[in-house]
C-alpha cells in the first residue's frame, strides 16, 4: 500500500514537467484520494474513467503501466458524486463558469479542486500542495477572475461557499458585512498548518 506521500512521489517522478503548478496540484490531489471521507475516494471526482486515463496519459507519461491501471481500477469502482447529496456540483460548476481557457486541464482542475473540498481540512492542505501560496498560484491560473474576487484573501474553502450562497442569494452569514462580523477569524487568517503529505496513512494499492 502506497502512502499518499509516496504515491505523491511516483506522480511527479513520472511527470512530463514536475515543476508545473497544475501537474503538482493535480498529482497531490490524486495521491491524497485515501484521506478523503469514503464517497470521495476516486482519484479525481466528476472524471469518467476514460477521461482520467487521458490525464494520467497526459501528465504523467512515464507513469508505470501498472500504476496507471491501479489508479484506472481506483476511478472505476469510486462512488460518482450524487449532485443531489452535496455541493460537489456547485463548486465545479462555480469553478468551471470562470475558467480563462476552455481547455482540458481546466477541467481537470476544476474538478480536482471541487473533490479536494470534500475534505476537512485547508484546501492546500487537502490538495496535498506544499504551501497555500502555490494553490494561489494554480488558482490564479485557471480561474483569474475568482481567485482576484478574494481580494480579502479569506479562506479559500470559505470564499468558495460564500460565492456560492452569493450565487444562489442564500443569507447564511450572521452579519450584513464580513466587517462587522464577529465570526471574521473562523473566513480569513491565515491557513496554517503541516502538507498533510506529512502524515502516513496507506492512499490506494500501487504495484510500483
Ligand atoms: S466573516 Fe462573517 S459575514 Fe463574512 S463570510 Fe464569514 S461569516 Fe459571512
């Protein structure tokens, strides 16, 4: 059994270019799929299996055979989200709706991001990222016009949910204002915390 750290590892030692952003945002999102609560195992929610092959073809092209079968299987038998039993949906769709490019990896991203949310944790964190800064990074790529509306640099897991309240005009918050709320430490701060790369549970059976 691979722990998220190590499959991590594999990922990148099998990237076309270990040192982009999205291939890294990508491989730790993968690795950490056995962090996550059960019905968001997949390696990536939201992909069909033939798309997630496309990726793991794409990003990681020297990827041994037998690990990209084993993250194949891993796809193929995860629970597909139920739009209807939480927000997995809205936040790819919220994502998805400020894409800067109609491309492939948008997606995947977009899709990568809404299953990392799933988990408990900072979404760098969840993401298996090395630092919040670099899901800065990512995020300014793909989705400009989002990550420039955080402008109070809140939390990004809560500035997603706020979008989405804002979106579906749902008032959940207590205060007129983030100003004058007095639940502003629980939306913005920093996010601070170990990559949970760090920790050692076993993610998924890998051969390699
Ligand atoms: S700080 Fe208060 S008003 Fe602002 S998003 Fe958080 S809960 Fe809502």
């Amino acid at each position: 059994m691979a722990t998220p750290a190590t499959l991590n590892l594999q990922l990148l030692a099998a990237a076309g270019d270990p040192s982009d952003v999205t291939t890294i945002a990508l491989a730790g999102v993968i690795a950490s799929a056995g962090l996550r609560p059960s019905e968001y195992r997949a390696p990536i929610a939201g992909l069909g299996v033939e798309e997630f092959a496309w990726l793991l073809e794409s990003e990681f092209p020297f990827l041994e055979w037998d690990s990209h079968l084993a993250l194949r299987a891993a796809q193929k038998k995860a629970p597909r989200p139920m739009s209807s039993l939480d927000e997995f949906s809205d936040l790819l769709a919220l994502l998805w709706d400020h894409r800067a490019e109609d491309d492939t990896r948008s997606l995947w991203l977009a899709c990568a991001v809404s299953t990392a949310c799933m988990s408990a944790n900072h979404l760098w964190q969840d993401m298996g990222l090395p630092s919040r800064h670099m899901l800065g990074d990512v995020l300014a790529s793909h989705f400009p016009a989002l990550h420039a509306r955080n402008d109070g640099d809140m939390k990004w897991k809560k500035f997603f949910y706020k979008q989405l309240c804002d979106r579906a005009e749902v008032h959940a918050c207590r205060a007129p204002s983030c100003t004058v709320c007095n639940d502003q430490s629980l939306c913005f701060g920093a996010e601070d915390g170990l990559p949970l790369a760090a920790m050692a549970p076993p993610a998924m059976a890998l051969h390699a």
